[in-house]
C-alpha cells in the first residue's frame, strides 16, 4: 500500500512538473529525487518510478501536442499548406529528432509544438518523446538509489536528497560539456520544423 501511494505521488508529481513550459526541472532529477526516497529502491522499483515518471512526461507534453494538432486547424490556408509541405520533409527523420529532444536536458517545447502543428503521427510522437524520457528515468532512478544504498546507513534522508541534486546537476553539466546543446541547437536552425514554427508565428 505505501509503495502504492509512493508510485501515484511520483507520477502525479511528475505530470505537475512537466507541464511547466521550458522552465520544468530535469525529469533525470525527478527520477533521482524519488528513487532517493524510496525505503527500499530494488532494481524492479527503480524501473517502475522510471517508467512512470516517463509516462507522466509524455502524457503532460502530449496535451502541448493535442492542443497544437487542433490549434493547427485554425490556421489560414497558406500557413497550413507551408506546414503540410514542411511535414513531408520532416517526416524521415522526425522520430529521432523528438527522441533526442526528450532524453536530453534540453527545452522540448521547440520540437513538441511544431510537430503538433504538423499534425504528426500521434502513436508515432508518443513512441518517441516516451522512449526519450525512459532513457534519461532509467539513469536519474538508479543513479538516486544507488545513493540511497550507499548512503542510508550513514546520512539522513534530506541530505542524500542534497546529494542527489548534487549528483544530478553534474551529470547535467556533463551531458552539456558534450556540446548537446550546441549539437540540437545547429539541427534546429537548419531543420524543417524550426522554418516552420517560424513561419507560423510571423
């Protein structure tokens, strides 16, 4: 029952925080955070707060892509003609581009919106932005119980937690030390949907 009420609280809380445009902590942290808090974070725990916190993400981001779908059937029809031509260019490769979007720290919303406004696949968006997110779940949970098991015996809850964020925030860097930023930033500019997202606003 207690594990049970863990799980809801998770998930709830995770659907909260990614529907804050841009501004949402990293679902990495989520996942740590909460597999931090666990009592006892076995490995089958820890993939269930990971998917579920995955589940909450792309739900949350899915009612951004909803909206944008049926937002799209408002448009003027030389707006909605561009964004047909564009969706046809970004359909081969729009897949991976969503995917790294969602297991990345970067802001989605850039990728999610257009793509609603496209009008793509919806099981084909939800596939993608969920196995982005499980990828990035899947190592903030065990890097949080992993710190838990470490570190029970020794510190408080609420300090682990400190080190948890701690720990979270560094691998944030690290990913960002690859250049990822720079990496989607440069796909962006040159990709269909940027032109199109850009389009649609002037």
């Amino acid at each position: 029952m207690v594990l049970f009420i863990e799980f809801t609280v998770t998930f709830l809380v995770a659907f909260g925080l990614n529907l804050i445009p841009f501004l949402g902590p990293s679902n990495l942290f989520i996942a740590s955070a909460a597999a931090i808090s666990l009592v006892n974070p076995a490995p089958t725990t820890l993939i269930t707060i990971a998917v579920l916190i995955a589940l909450a993400a792309a739900f949350a981001k899915g009612i951004y892509y909803v909206v944008t779908f049926f937002v799209s059937k408002h448009l003027n029809e030389k707006n909605r003609m561009r964004l047909e031509a564009e969706a046809v260019k970004v359909k081969p490769w729009a897949f991976l581009l969503l995917y790294l979007a969602a297991a990345t720290p970067i802001p989605d919303e850039p990728v999610v919106i257009p793509l609603g406004l496209m009008k793509y696949n919806p099981a084909k968006f939800f596939s993608a932005y969920f196995l982005g997110k499980i990828t990035i779940t899947i190592a903030g949970a065990f890097l949080g119980g992993w710190t838990q098991t470490q570190l029970s015996g020794w510190l408080s809850t609420e300090t682990m937690i400190a080190l948890s964020i701690g720990l979270t925030i560094a691998v944030t860097v690290i990913m960002f030390k690859v250049d990822v930023g720079k990496i989607m930033d440069k796909i962006f500019k040159k990709s269909p949907i940027k032109r199109a997202a850009q389009a649609d606003q002037s």
